[in-house]
C-alpha cells in the first residue's frame, strides 16, 4: 500500500524559509518520479516542482530560484526547500506520485505579510 507522509509546514513570515519532506513506503521510491503540489484557499490544485527518477527537476515558473526540490532515495524521502517566501506561497502542500496517482495527506504552509 502506497503511503505518503507530509511534514514540515507552519507559519511564517514573508522573506523566510521552511523545508518540506515527504516520506514514501509501500513501492520502489528509487523508480519513481516525485512531485509536490499546492492549493490554495479557493484555487485549483497547481504544480510545484517535480524530479525524475534521475534527479532532473522542473519547477512551476512562480517558485523558480526559490524552491528546490531533492529526493535522497536511501530514505525514501523528496524534500521541497522553500526560501524567500511570499504570502502568495500560502497553501496545503502535496506530496504526489506521478505514475502511481498517490497523493499525501497534505501540510499547511502559510506565510504571513
């Protein structure tokens, strides 16, 4: 059974910094592409950032040079580093496998002005 477990979020003021982690069981994390999601109070869930099983990484053009994603394979784990952030940046951040369709519980990130 695919599992998919959030942490990291809280809140923060604008300018500062957090690091989100996602951890993985249930299939072979090392196989698969990771992404992380985020939505927003009354807004569609949008892409964030991806990384291929090879480490090649894509981000959503309002998070670039701020987020980066990593995945570190021996922990299952995919990581969004999060800098200068924006109160637009406020939302419940996803964790997501593409090609399985799983999707984490979700941790709020909000970002005060």
């Amino acid at each position: 059974q695919v599992q998919l477990v959030e942490s990291g979020g809280g809140l923060v003021q604008a300018g500062a910094s957090l690091r989100l982690s996602c951890v993985a069981s249930g299939f072979t994390f090392s196989a698969y592409a990771m992404s992380w999601y985020r939505q927003a109070p009354g807004k569609e869930r949008e892409l964030v950032a991806s990384i291929s099983a090879w480490g090649s990484t894509n981000y959503a053009d309002s998070v670039k040079g701020r987020f980066t994603i990593s995945r570190a394979n021996i922990m299952s784990a995919v990581y969004l580093q999060m800098n200068s952030l924006k109160p637009e940046d406020t939302a419940v951040y996803y964790c997501y496998v593409p090609s399985i369709g799983s999707w984490g519980q979700g941790t709020q990130v909000t970002v005060s002005s």
